[in-house]
C-alpha cells in the first residue's frame, strides 16, 4: 500500500482523485483537499505568496495559457525575453509532473 497523501490544511487523507488539489507554493507542490484549498486560497497566505493549482480545470486551462504565452513568445520576439518564457514552461512542466507522479497517480479514481 502507497503513503497516504495529507491535505495541508486540515491533516486528513485525501482518498479520491477528485478530491485532490496540488498547489504549487514556491517551487514546492502541496496536496489539498478541494474544499481545504477554497478556504486556504481566500487566507492571507495567498496575498504574499504564489498559489496556484497545478491540476484540475483551472490548472489546466493556467498551463494552456502559459504554453500557448510562450510559443509566441519564442516564435514571435528576440532576444534574451523568449528563454525565460521557456524556462518558466519547463519549470511548470515539471511541477506538474512532479504533482503528478507524487500524490495524482496513487488515488484511486
């Protein structure tokens, strides 16, 4: 049997593929229940840091965005501006990726 995957906020197992947020929190990818997230979003923690969910709609339609940013970016300016828009889409790859192979995989669905 894996590790059980605690939501951050309120310290409960999160049992189901749906229930779960990840969030990406400096570089750091945290699991929350989606009911925990809503209330954690709406804190003071969200003003000072960045708080984003790396799965689920709106994460989806964010990464969309950002990849479709960035391939213009890189197609359409020159210059030192095109490396750190793909830099900044490989690192939200990987912070998928990494949400992904850590906590996504291992509910059930």
């Amino acid at each position: 049997m894996s590790k059980p995957i605690i939501c951050e906020q309120c310290h409960k197992v999160i049992e189901e593929k749906e229930d779960l947020v990840t969030a990406s929190i400096f570089f750091r990818v945290k699991p929350y229940h989606y009911f925990c997230y809503g209330k954690d979003v709406r804190g003071a923690r969200s003003v000072f840091f960045t708080n984003h969910p790396l799965n689920g709609l709106s994460g989806n339609i964010s990464y969309l965005l950002t990849l479709l940013m960035t391939v213009a970016l890189f197609l359409f300016t020159e210059g030192f501006i095109k490396y750190i828009a793909l830099v900044y889409l490989i690192t939200e790859t990987s912070l998928r990726i990494y949400g992904y192979c850590t906590y996504s995989r291992h509910l059930k669905i």
